[in-house]
C-alpha cells in the first residue's frame, strides 16, 4: 500500500467533469498535482482551488491527441519533480449517436483521446517508474467496458480496450514495483455529458456521484485496489451474466431501460 502524502500525480482531464473533484481529493491526501487539459482557463480554476487547500498544483495546457505534445508533458514534470509517482488517465470523450451517423474524424478523436493517449503516457513514465521500483497507473474505464452500451459504441470499444490493457500489464508487470488499477464509474451525476442531458438513469441501473469515483481512485492508490466499480446499485451479476450467456446480457440491457435510456440520449 502506498501513501500520497509527498506523491506527484500527473491527472489528465484535469479541467473538467470529474477531473477536479479526482484532484481535489488527491491534494486533500497532501499529493502534488499536475494538470493537464487543453483548457488553460479551466486548469488555472482548478488549480487555484488546489492551492487553497495547501498543495503544490502545476497547470499543463495540452492536447493529449498530439504525440510531441505527449512527450513535452512527461519530460516537463520529470524535470520539474524528478519523478511522477502516479499517472491517472482521466481524460476521455463520451462520444455518443449512432454508429453510422458519427464522423470517421469524431471516432479517431475518441480512439485517441480514450486509448492511444493513456498508451503513450504510460510508455513514456515506465522506465522510471521501473528503475526506482514504484509507481502507479490508474486508469478511467466505465462501466461500459464491462457490458457495451448501444449508441456508445466507440466509447465503450475504448473504455473496454483500456481495461484489458490494464490487466495485461498489470500481469506483466507483477513484482516490479509499478502497480495498475481500473476504475470503472457507472452513469456519473452532477458533471460531464451525462448530467447535461438532466434525465436519471434507470432505476435497475443506477449512477455514482464524482465524489464516489475521486474516493475510489485515492483508494486504488492507498490500498492496492485493482479494480472497482463505482455505482449505486451491484451490476457484478449482470456482468457475470454477459460473461456466461452474451444472449441472455443482450436481454437483460433491453429490460433494465438501459437501451431505451441511451436512445432517448441521442433523440433517437
């Protein structure tokens, strides 16, 4: 297990969504925080609530799509700290709509934002996370990743990518020091492109507030969680269920409302 205290954390998605409130509660555990979005005003917001709590906050304005830019982010915070202790890939876009109607150029955006980006930074904090024997990846899924949802394919193809990835070399990596978690929230209330649509989720189905997430990502750090799923009500069975019989999961999307839910979303 692993204490935060004195930690630097580099927290992509840092300006929106659940990013500050994942932040906050970082620095509330006396990390030193990196902010990297491509919003510089909405960085500065967050890192001045930051620094009202007594944390050192570093503000990286940056898209995470462009590879030079990817490699500057790493090579800055290593120069400036000397180490990053913890990466979270928060970053992400919930892409949503029919498949056939989302442009090839709002697909790659989601690929790279969703997966290629957590790749890349991952690659680029290993080697030191292995040469000094400690480190810890955690990464944002959804619990689309576990049970695709219609009308978010693309982003339940990338959330269900970084999952596997993550376990993949969590195994690889086993004993090196470097340790990997995936969280896994439910419909998000309060922020992000769920909430704006201002329509609750299924009962059967449920949601989790930020606060719930930022608890789960601190937990994942300081306990050594590998994997948690954030939400109100227990979907381990209905994940179990699509494992088993891929019909009968099909089945059980269609009479939770979830299908209905993601159609009524994208007005269809």
């Amino acid at each position: 297990m692993e204490q935060l205290k004195g930690m630097v954390v580099l927290l992509t998605g840092g300006s929106r969504g659940i990013g500050p409130i994942v932040a906050e509660a970082l620095a509330n555990r006396g990390a030193s925080i990196v902010l990297a979005a491509r919003s510089k005003s909405g960085l500065d917001d967050v890192a001045t609530r930051l620094r009202e709590l007594g944390t050192e906050a570093l503000v990286m304005p940056m898209d995470l799509r462009e590879s030079s830019q990817r490699e500057q982010l790493v090579a800055d915070v290593q120069r400036k700290f000397a180490k990053i202790d913890v990466l979270v890939n928060n970053a992400g876009l919930e892409t949503e709509g029919a498949y056939v109607e989302l442009s090839w150029t709002s697909i790659q955006e989601t690929i790279g934002v969703n997966l290629i980006a957590p790749f890349a930074l991952t690659r680029l904090v290993l080697p030191k996370m292995l040469e000094r024997n400690a480190g810890h990846i955690v990464n944002i899924a959804s619990i689309a990743a576990k049970s695709g949802a219609p009308y978010a394919a693309t982003y339940s193809g990338t959330k269900a990518g970084l999952a596997e990835w993550t376990r993949a070399l969590r195994l690889e990596l086993a004993n090196t020091g470097v340790h990997f978690s995936t969280i896994f929230p439910g419909y998000v209330r309060e922020v992000g492109m769920f909430a704006k649509f201002g329509i609750q989720s299924p009962w059967s189905v449920g949601s989790c507030a930020p606060s719930q997430v930022a608890k789960a990502v601190v937990q994942a750090i300081e306990k050594g969680r590998v994997e948690t799923i954030v939400n109100s009500r227990p979907l381990r069975y209905s994940f179990l269920i699509n494992e088993l019989s891929p019909k009968i999961g099909d089945w059980l999307m269609r009479v939770s409302g979830v299908v209905d839910f993601q159609r009524r979303k994208v007005g269809k």
